[in-house]
C-alpha cells in the first residue's frame, strides 16, 4: 500500500491554530483510501498502516463520468 498524499489539519484555538488531525489518502492497485488520524507524521514513509481504520474511496468520486456534451 502506498501513501499517495498528507495533510495535516489545524484549528483555531484561543487566537492561535493548533494540530486538529492528519489526512491520509492511500492506493493499493486500482482502489483508494482515506484515513483520520490524530497523529502527525512528518514524512509519508512514517506512517503506520496498521493503526489507521481505512475507508474506500469509490472511483465515482475520484473520477466521475465524462459529461455527455463533452466531446
């Protein structure tokens, strides 16, 4: 499984922005990913694959059908 992406999210929190939680997007062969944790990584290859709780990613939502007037 590879990590294709990282982000780290903030918050504001009395004035100031503090560490809320980290997105993963992930890919194993054709199928994606996505994973919440609140641990930050500083490098995708420190990421723990075991302790992330996954969830599919259907393809209609990464690549949604051409339009049809679209030529």
């Amino acid at each position: 499984m590879e990590v294709c992406e990282q982000n780290d999210a903030f918050v504001e929190e009395h004035g100031d922005l503090a560490f809320s939680h980290t997105k993963i997007i992930l890919r194993e062969g054709d199928q994606y990913y996505c994973a919440i944790t609140s641990r930050r990584y500083p490098a995708t290859s420190e990421v723990e694959l075991l302790e992330l709780d996954l969830v599919p990613i259907p393809a209609s939502q990464i690549w949604p059908p051409f339009p049809t007037q679209f030529t």
